[in-house]
C-alpha cells in the first residue's frame, strides 16, 4: 500500500557522500521539524530525470524557499557514488539532497516501487513528489508513467504548497 496524505514518513537510513566519504543519513534527520519536497525518479542520469524533473527543483530553488520550505531533496534507487556524479554533473550544487536509496529499501516503505526488469533496471522508485511538514505527508503526486514528469514537477509542488 502507498503511503498517503496525513501519513507520517518511516523511519529509514539513507547513503549519501560526504566531504570525508561514504555517510549514513536518517531520515527523521531530514524531515523531522522541517518543510521538504522529496521527489523520487527511477534513475539518475536517466533521460527525463536529468533533463527535465531535477532541473525544473534547481531553477525554481528560490521560490521554494520563498514559500518556507527548508531541504529539498532528491531519492532515487541508485548508490551513492552515482548519486554524488549526478549532483556534480548538474547545476544543483547545494540546492538539492541527493538521496541513494541503493536497495529500495526506502521507497519500498513509502510503497512506491516501480518494477522496471523489463527494461533492465530492476526495482526503481516510481516518479513522484512530496511535500512533507515535520515528517507528515501534506502533498502526493506520482506520475501515471515513468517517463512524465508534469504532476511531480516543480511547477506543481510550487502550487501544491
């Protein structure tokens, strides 16, 4: 079952570099007392997910933070080293988190999991956004097919706050 509006987040660890190498980070770190947009992708440096969904977050970082939203943050069934090439292939520098949920493991809680095998991706997150307030979920969007991103977009988690 997918999580859903008015439900708080689960707990889980996520794999992130940091300046000293390979680091754990909590999720009741990232969410809890804080305003965060967590959107998922299915794989970084995968088309619509380095070419349309995390830009549209990096350039409108300003008006995010305008409307009092302190992390946004980036998840995506990838490890860490990919997911540290990412954020240095991109614009994102310090405006976006990103998140390597290597296993699943996180976006299998939220019941979010898109089996892409078919594709030789194995188990991905499905695309998705989230605004989350101290950790409870106050707006969802998952896109019908991976390779959207309209409804999880920047433009609409702006309007969704």
């Amino acid at each position: 079952m997918s999580i859903k509006i008015g439900d708080r987040l689960p707990d889980g660890v996520f794999k992130v570099i940091g300046g000293d190498g390979p680091v754990e980070m909590k999720a009741s770190d990232i969410f809890n007392g804080k305003t965060v947009v967590l959107f998922g992708v299915p794989g970084a440096f995968t088309p619509t997910c380095h070419m349309n969904h995390l830009p549209g977050f990096v350039e409108h970082f300003d008006a995010f933070k305008t409307k009092g939203v302190d992390t946004i943050a980036v998840v995506s069934v990838n490890d860490m080293f990919v997911m540290d090439a990412w954020k240095k292939a991109t614009s994102a520098g310090d405006k976006i988190l990103f998140l390597a949920d290597g296993s699943a493991s996180y976006v299998k809680e939220l019941g979010l999991e898109l089996d892409a095998s078919g594709f030789g991706m194995g188990i991905r997150s499905k695309r998705f956004a989230l605004i989350a307030k101290d950790g409870v979920v106050t707006a969802l969007n998952v896109e019908d097919a991976p390779g959207q991103a309209t409804v999880s977009g920047a433009a609409a988690m702006l309007e969704a706050l």
